[in-house]
C-alpha cells in the first residue's frame, strides 16, 4: 500500500510542473473512422474550439459531420450534421506528453424525407496527448458513446466504441 501512495505522490508532483494555464485557448480537429473492415463504414470529421476557465480543465464547443457509405433507403440522407459541448481534464506528465480525460454531450441532425430525425448521444473521451512543439500536438484516445436514439435507419445501438485521433493547436 505504501508504495502505491508513493506513486500517487510522485504523479501528483509531476502534475504541479507542467501545467496548461488559465485563459489558454484552444482549436482543433478530430476524426473518426468506423468499421473499415466492413464492406460498409461509418466516419466522422470535427472541428472544435476549447477554452481553459481553470489549470488544466478544458470548456469545449465543436462541430462537424457524420456519414456513412452504406446504401441507405431514398428518404434517408448518408450525411448528417453534428453539434456538441464539453468539458476535459488534462494531467500533463510534462511539457510535452499528458492523460486527458472527459466528456462531451451532442446532437446529431437527420433527415427522413421533411421530417427531423436526430439524436442525443454522450461520448466519454480518455487517452493520451503529445505536444509536438509549445503550441502543436496529437491526440490518441478512446471514445465510448452512449447514444440515445435510433443512430442510423433500423440500428437502435445503445453504445458504440471509437479510437479517435486529433489535431490541435493552443495559444
């Protein structure tokens, strides 16, 4: 037990080094690529925008765009529109690399024939980031959706598990 308080300890001093300040933005990129053994995959494109209102805690708006290749009855459209906010933790092991951790909760936009026909769905996001130089890095992460509502035509899945890469950029 002792020395797992040790590297409790030795992670949390680690943390009070490298930290990411208050008043820090951020933008960035995401993305998302389905099934791609499948014969038919899904994808996703993201732009998002954060904002630091404390050390290392992260408010965050994004959108962006959603599809599939699999053929789809005529109403129904292969592309949706994507609309979300959220909120990460980030625990900098040092000035380059650090854990993040969050989640975000959106809506997505579809269409069957001038009906809307969205959903609300709320992903969780951990893993790991990469400062490339002070003001660039890569983010590598896992993200578990639970959704709340019919994904695609026919398909009432309650979860569904992502890895996620991103681009961004702080200033």
């Amino acid at each position: 037990m002792r020395k797992l308080f040790l590297v409790v300890l030795l992670l949390g001093a680690f943390g009070l080094f490298a930290q990411i300040p208050v008043g820090t933005k951020e933008i960035g990129l995401e993305a998302d690529i389905g099934d791609v053994l499948a014969d038919d995959f899904s994808y996703i494109v993201q732009g998002y925008g954060g904002y630091f209102f404390m050390d290392n805690i992260e408010a965050l708006l994004g959108v962006g765009v959603a599809g599939t290749t699999a053929e789809l009855p005529t109403d129904f459209t292969s592309m949706v529109f994507v609309v979300k906010a959220g909120a990460y933790y980030h625990y900098m092991m040092s000035e380059q690399m650090g854990f993040f951790g969050g989640a975000w909760f959106g809506y997505t936009s579809g269409v069957v024939g001038t009906t809307a026909d969205g959903y609300m769905y709320a992903p969780i996001d951990a893993g790991v980031e990469y400062f490339l130089n002070k003001s660039i890095g890569v983010r590598v992460f896992n993200r578990y959706q639970l959704n709340f509502g019919e994904i695609s035509p026919g398909v009432d899945r309650e979860a569904s598990d992502h890895i996620m890469v991103a681009m961004f950029g702080i200033f």
